[in-house]
C-alpha cells in the first residue's frame, strides 16, 4: 500500500510540473510573439531601406557593381516570407533589371563589342533598365502602401 500511495503521489508531482513546463512554454512563446511582429516590422523597414539605398546608388551612379547587387539580394531574400506576393514579385523584379544593368554596362564598357548593331541593340537594352529603376525611386511608396510600418 505505501508504494501505490507513493506511486500516486510521485505521478500528481510529475503531472504538476509537466503542466507548469507547458505552461511556462505557452507563456515564453506569447510573449516572444510580440518580439516577433516587431522584429517582422523593422524587418521589413530594413529591405524597404535596401530597396531605396540600391535605386538611390543607381541614381547617383548610373550604375550597380556586382557586390552590390549580390549584397542586395541576400538582404532582400526572405522578401516573400516578409511581404505579399505582389511587393515579393516587384523586389525580384528590381533584382533581375539590376542584372541586366549591370551585365549591359559590362558589355558597353569592354572592348569585345564592336560599334554595330548589337551595340546598339545593348545600349538600348542598358537605357530601359536604367530608366525603368530610375522611376522606381518614385513610385516606390506606392507598392508598399499596404504595410504602414515601413514608410
């Protein structure tokens, strides 16, 4: 009898703390929600300032490196964790006009193409990526008037 009663008890004191775990877990994990939906707003504030910094380096540039454009896209990657499709679909976009710019100036920039036609069909090529990121700059705040916590 003394050791079902001891059984008993020992089963009540590991229920008892089993319980408190799970709630201390619950409590740890609410509060650290709050932590999240912060970090999850500078989060998103810091690939919005990415986005601006690169389009206003290409405005007083008139061109993007390659680290630049490589450190662009690692700190913009979780971009489709942080935004809607649209905002996730538009920060590629941005990256892949990047590449084209940046690949049509190295092309005008070397001495491999001769002046001709495909030259000219590259430099209207660098012409329309820089124009299109150009106007971004502008329109920028409009593709991310859903989130308020950004601008």
């Amino acid at each position: 009898m003394n050791t079902l009663l001891l059984l008993n008890i020992l089963q009540t004191v590991l229920l008892l703390l089993i319980t408190a775990g799970t709630a201390y877990l619950v409590y740890r994990s609410f509060r650290g929600a709050g932590g999240t939906r912060r970090s999850l707003h500078s989060r998103r504030r810091e690939v919005y300032g990415d986005i601006v910094g690169m389009l206003t380096m290409l405005g007083q540039t008139g061109e993007l490196r390659k680290e630049e454009l490589l450190d662009f896209r690692s700190r913009t990657m979780d971009a489709a964790l942080l935004f809607d499709a649209d905002v996730a679909a538009y920060i590629d976009e941005i990256y892949a006009r990047g590449v084209k710019l940046m690949s049509t100036h190295e092309l005008l920039k070397g001495t491999a193409l001769p002046i001709g036609e495909e030259r000219d069909r590259i430099t209207v090529e660098n012409a329309r990526q820089t124009i299109w990121l150009a106007d971004q700059l502008a329109l920028i705040r409009k593709k991310f008037y859903r989130y308020p916590d950004v601008k």
